[in-house]
C-alpha cells in the first residue's frame, strides 16, 4: 500500500484538528442558533385559556385561604 494514498497523511496532524475544531465551533454555532430561534417562538407562544383559568382558579384559592 502506498502512503500516498492514505487520506489520513495529506494534511499534517496539527492542519486536521485545527480544521476539526473549527467545524465543530461552526456545528455548535449552528445548533446555538437554532435553539435560539425555537426559544423565541416558544416564547412568544399565546398562553392557553384554558392554561390561564387554572391558573386564575389557583390565584383564586390561595387569595381565599390566606385571609384566615
């Protein structure tokens, strides 16, 4: 086998990590930017009504029960 032909010995070894660790910072920037962006839209989600008087049923309870 020649050692030509061997992908692995193209590039020196510190070129590989360096080009390694850069796409893994583009990968984990990649995936920050997509987390970001569902956070947004789960954030700007409309509350459920059904959501909201459970929990004006709960305020509604403890407002009760404290003035004892």
């Amino acid at each position: 086998m020649n050692e030509n032909s061997n992908p692995s010995r193209r590039n020196p070894p510190s070129t590989q990590g360096e080009a390694g660790l850069e796409e893994a910072r583009l990968r984990q920037q990649a995936i920050g930017v997509k987390l970001r962006h569902m956070f947004d839209e789960v954030v700007n989600e409309p509350v459920p009504d059904e959501f909201l008087d459970i929990l004006r049923r709960a305020d509604e309870k403890s407002s009760s029960g404290s003035g004892a």
